[in-house]
C-alpha cells in the first residue's frame, strides 16, 4: 500500500505533528510512506528528525516579498499541485486545506474547521471538506460539526501521544532533573502555553488571566512557546502587546522551541495554559499530562470529550485565572487519571485504526490524474 501524507509545512504546527507520526507508526506496521510538504523559508527538512524509513519529498518554496496571506496559500497550492507525483501512490491522505486543494482526490483528516472572510480562502476551505472521497476527523466533536455543516459522515481517528518521552522529562534521574532546571533557572516559577500568540489559541484571554493571578502570585511568570503560522495576526500581537502594556504585564515570549528540549520546558512548567478557543483535539495539552502537569483548558465540548475530568475548565479570564490558582497545589502523582489518559493514547493503534481506513477505501479511490490547482 503506497501512501502519501501530505502537509503543508515542515514547521511544528500541530498537523505537521500529527503527520510525522503517523507516518514513522505507519512505517512501524510495513506501510510505504512518504510525506509531501513545501519547505518554507530554505529549510531542508522538518522541524525534527524523521525516521529514515518515511521517504520526504520537501518542495522548495522561497518567500515572497510583501506577498499576501491569500496569495501565499494559493501559491502553496499551486506549488503542491505541480510537484505531487500523483501516479507513485494508491492513498494519498491531505492533512490540511492547502494539501486537499492541491493534491486532487484524497482522503481528508479535518483536524478543526476554520472560519475564513476572504472569498478565495472560503472556497478553498470549502473544497478541502467536499471534494475529499472520504474524511477523517481526530474527535468527534469535529465531526460532528462537520456533520451538521455538510451533512457528511468523517470516520473518527484519535491522535496518538509520545507519552515517553514527556514522562521521561518529568522523571528524577539527574539528566531529567538538570533539563528542567535549565528551564527554571531561565524562566522562574511559570505557567506555559504552547501555539504561539493568535486568537485561535485564547492568548489575549490569558494574558487577562495571568494579570489576575499575579496579584497574589507576583512571582510566577507567564511563557509562549511556539507560533509558526501561515496568517498574519500581527493587529492580534498588536492588541496583546498593547493590554500587556496597559496591565504592566511582561510575558515570556520564546517562539518556536527545538523539539529535543519541548518536553523539559514542559515538564518544569508549574500549570499548563490551554485556553484554545478552537481545538480538533488538544495534542500539546495531553503531552502535558502525561509530563505530570496540571491543565487548565477553555470548555469547549471537543476538549470535554477528549480530557474528560482530567483537566481544570474554564470559560473567561477570570475562570482561567481561578483555575489556574487551583491548579497550582494539584497533585500530579504517577496515580492521576491525566497520566494514563496520556499513555493510553499511542500512536501505533492510530496508525492501525488508519491502515484499516486505508483498506476499506482502497475500491473508492479515484482515477489517478493531475493534482488540483486553486
């Protein structure tokens, strides 16, 4: 079975995760891999080392200047479209709306729907959820909004976790010990979100909430990690720059994190912020769990059904900011649920459930032809 994954970036994005480990599970079972993507910004590889067994094919993409974000994605498209060797593959799985537009008939995961007011964007938004032969979607949830949107039926597939290797960076042995010292040593006492400063991810609210926990908590210190996107939210940055001022509040910005080091700053963090205001599944938060660290969650019904009550939940500020304040004398044992949640969750039984997908859908496929262009 000759399978393309295919994504739209080689930054750490959370589809882009979810694709390198999909695939590096499903060359684990004796799938044929390769994973397509656009190297933006001269890289020559992704964010990680890929198991060597997964075939890359990265395509050269070079910025654009002063190029708008609708230009840049039709141009992604494009370049997708021309490069794809359609003809190599009896699957061919487009993990995003770029990948589905470019690629021509695939199957389809929708990690989250999105909400776009330029009309290119819509449509291309629109295509990546109709075209697709079949679809999937990581919780149900999502599914179910896509059902009620277009009547269509996604098969459910839940992310896998590394468990490991965020439970090895909360262990005591001295080398674990030393890693999340380095980061408390930098950092202090912190709260940490993971995702960047957008709106997708609540950071405005929890900059609010971080004001109000640190009247009584001055010396915790709030940290973002991470942020590679596509969009342009720099009026976003703007206004949260401008409350940050207005509440002499000065956070911890430190944008993309090296993978090999994400999982100490995780575990050192003292409670980890996940105030999403859209989520397909929450992978950054499950990894906190089974690092040992106390949630706080926006409650958003996909994330009630994925972390059940294994994490705090709120809706505003001042909910965040309680929440957090709560969270701070959790005891994260080995024994809390949120641990076994975590492990209970691997990718090789996601890998399988999608091998099976794969299968099923194999006499469906449609005629090989020309990848799509936008």
């Amino acid at each position: 079975m000759r399978t393309a994954l295919i994504t739209y970036s080689t930054k750490p994005r959370g589809g882009v995760v979810h694709t390198l480990n999909l695939a590096e599970a499903l060359v684990e079972l004796g799938i044929d891999v390769a994973v397509w993507s656009l190297a933006r910004q001269g890289d020559r590889g992704f964010f990680r080392t890929v198991d060597p067994r997964v075939r890359l094919r990265l395509i050269d993409f070079p910025d654009v200047a002063d190029e708008t974000v609708t230009d840049r994605i039709i141009r992604s498209i494009d370049a997708l479209a021309t490069a794809f060797a359609r003809a190599e593959y009896d699957i061919v799985h487009a993990q995003d709306c770029i990948s589905a537009n470019a690629v021509g008939p695939c199957i389809r995961t929708i990690h989250h729907l999105d909400q776009f007011t330029t009309p290119v964007l819509a449509e291309c938004h629109e295509r990546a959820i109709v075209e697709p032969y079949a679809r999937i979607c990581v919780s149900a949830a999502v599914a179910a909004e896509v059902r009620a949107g277009w009547g269509l039926t996604p098969t459910v597939i839940p992310n896998g976790v590394q468990a490991g290797r965020f439970i090895a960076a909360a262990a005591a042995d001295a080398q674990a010990s030393a890693a999340r010292r380095a980061w408390t040593d930098r950092l202090g006492d912190y709260i940490l979100a993971v995702g960047g400063i957008e709106p997708r991810k609540g950071s405005i609210d929890l900059l609010d909430a971080y004001h109000l926990v640190a009247q009584d908590h001055p010396d915790l210190t709030l940290v973002f990690a991470g942020g590679e996107t596509l969009f342009d939210y720099r009026d976003y940055r703007a206004a949260f720059d401008a409350l940050g001022h207005d509440l002499g509040v000065q956070p911890v910005v430190l944008g993309p994190v090296d993978d090999a080091t994400l999982p100490a700053l995780v575990a050192a963090a003292r409670v980890f912020a996940f105030p999403s205001t859209k989520e397909g599944f929450g992978l950054a938060a499950m990894e906190a769990l089974a690092a040992g660290r106390p949630v706080v969650a926006r409650d958003l019904p996909v994330l009630r059904e994925v972390f059940g009550d294994t994490v705090e939940y709120a809706s505003d500020p001042a909910e965040l900011a309680t929440a957090i304040e709560r969270s701070l004398t959790v005891d994260m044992s080995r024994s809390h649920p949120g641990r076994a949640l975590a492990q209970s969750m691997t990718w090789r039984d996601c890998a399988r459930s999608h091998v099976e997908f794969y299968a099923a859908h194999l006499p469906r496929r449609s005629a090989r032809g020309p990848g799509r262009r936008s």
